[in-house]
C-alpha cells in the first residue's frame, strides 16, 4: 500500500515555544493510524501542524505527494486534507442540512454535492432523520456524526479526528470508531485519530503512534502495540 501522508522531521510549537521535535510519520492510504499518548504530548498539536494552522519550524508534511508547505489553511480542503476538531465544531444555531451543506460548500460542482449528502445520510441515519433540527437539539452522539459528516462533504483522501468520543457514552464511543471503520473499508478512506480511549481506537486501528513530550516513542502495528505491556504502563497508563 502507498502512504498517504508522510511526515518527515517535523518539529512545531507556539511561537518560541516548541513542541513536536523531529516527527517521523507514515500513514498508508485506506488505512486508520490512531496517535495515543498522555495529555499535552502534543497530539492536537500534531493535527493542528498537518491542517496548516500551525507552521513547521523544520521538516516537511507530504499528502498523496504534495508537499503542503506552501499549501494556504483555507485550501488544505482542496488538497483532500480535513480536520474534526475536539468539541466538534458544529454551527449550533444551523440546521444538520444546512451544516452538512456548508462542509460542501467550497464544491462547483452541485451535482456532485447533492450525491455526497446522500451518501452522509445514508452512513448516518440518525442525522436523515433529524435534517431539519438545529445543531444545539442533537444528542452528543448526533453532534459528533454531524461533525464527520460535515468534513466528509468535502470527499477528504484523509480525515482527521481530535478525540471523536470526547464527552460521549462508551456504546456512542463504539457506535461512531465502527464507522470510522467502515468508511475505510468501504470507500479507502484515510484516518488519523486521536483517542483518549486507547484500547477501542486501537481496537479499529491498523497502525498506532505513540508519542511522548512530543516526539514519536513508538509507531507499529496497531495490534502490536496494544499488546505490548510494558509500553502500555509507561506511556499509556493501563
Ligand atoms: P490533550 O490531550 O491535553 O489535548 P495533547 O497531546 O493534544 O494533549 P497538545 O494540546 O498538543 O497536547 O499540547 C502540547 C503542548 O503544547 C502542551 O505543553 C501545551 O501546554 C502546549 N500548548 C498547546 N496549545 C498551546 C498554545 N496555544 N500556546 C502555547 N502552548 C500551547
């Protein structure tokens, strides 16, 4: 399989602040890597680097072959990247039709669009029942459906996920890592995940990261490293 997204030497932070030293990183297309690790390793950080809200102060962030250096935040889009990020970042006073449509917005093509939204509800259907509710009525699950399927209008080749199950009940949690799931084995669909919930993201996972005070401590199979016990004590904490 060929790699999708390819980090290499990335470090970033906040200003003189750094966090993330000298990332090394593969995803394989139609493929889910979770990135694990304690709080304030610098996971959303990582996503927030890949989505060009923050600049790499060294190395270089490929997808599908385009080095995204001189790719503009408001493009990244364009370039099949998008990002879900935590507390969902749906528009609570919109309607789950009119936010699904914003995230296919930036598409000529309405043709096009009009398929896609019929795709999203057909892998959601609690949203094609709540089409007309606005996005403050929605169940916590609901919500985070509505935010993976508004970044979905946008027919990404990789999705970003900053802790999907944040807030949500463990069979909600299960419910919505499923999906994930099935989009990749359905449609090749490329994950990065970010998970507290170690064991269930792995549980979905092909490849796991493990990163530590911002650097990549371990990057394996995903089985492997949910197995490995001695890892799992030091830096995951179960
Ligand atoms: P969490 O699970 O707590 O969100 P994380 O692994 O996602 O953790 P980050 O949020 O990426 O970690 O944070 C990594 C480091 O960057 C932390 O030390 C944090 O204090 C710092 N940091 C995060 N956001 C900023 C910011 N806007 N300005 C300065 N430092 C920040």
């Amino acid at each position: 399989m060929s790699d999708l997204l390819t980090l290499s030497g990335v470090s970033a932070g906040y200003g003189a602040i750094p966090v993330l030293h000298d990332i090394n990183l593969t995803v394989a297309a139609g493929s889910i890597a979770a990135v694990v690790g304690a709080n304030g390793a610098g996971k959303t950080t990582l996503l927030r680097t890949i989505m060009g809200q923050i600049r790499p102060t060294a190395g270089s962030i490929r997808v599908d072959g385009t080095d995204l250096a001189a790719v503009k935040v408001e493009d990244m889009v364009r370039h099949g990247v998008a990002l879900v990020p935590e507390g969902r970042g749906v528009i609570t006073e919109l309607t789950v039709d009119e936010n699904l449509r914003l995230g296919g917005l930036w598409r000529r093509n309405s043709a096009e669009s009009a398929r896609t939204l019929a795709q999203v509800y057909e892998l959601f259907e609690p949203l094609q029942k709540r089409r007309t509710s606005a996005g403050h009525q929605l169940s916590g699950g609901e919500r985070q459906m509505l935010a993976i399927g508004r970044a979905l209008m946008a027919q990404p080749k990789l999705l970003m996920l900053d802790e999907p199950s944040l807030g949500l009940a463990p069979r909600i949690t299960a419910q919505i890592l499923a999906l994930l799931a099935q989009l990749r084995d359905e449609t090749g669909l490329t994950v990065l995940l970010i998970e507290q919930n170690v064991r269930s993201a792995l549980s979905i996972s092909d490849h796991g990261v493990v990163l530590n005070l911002g650097r990549v401590v371990a990057s394996r199979p995903a089985e492997e490293l949910a197995s490995d016990t001695e890892l799992r004590h030091t830096y995951l904490g179960f």
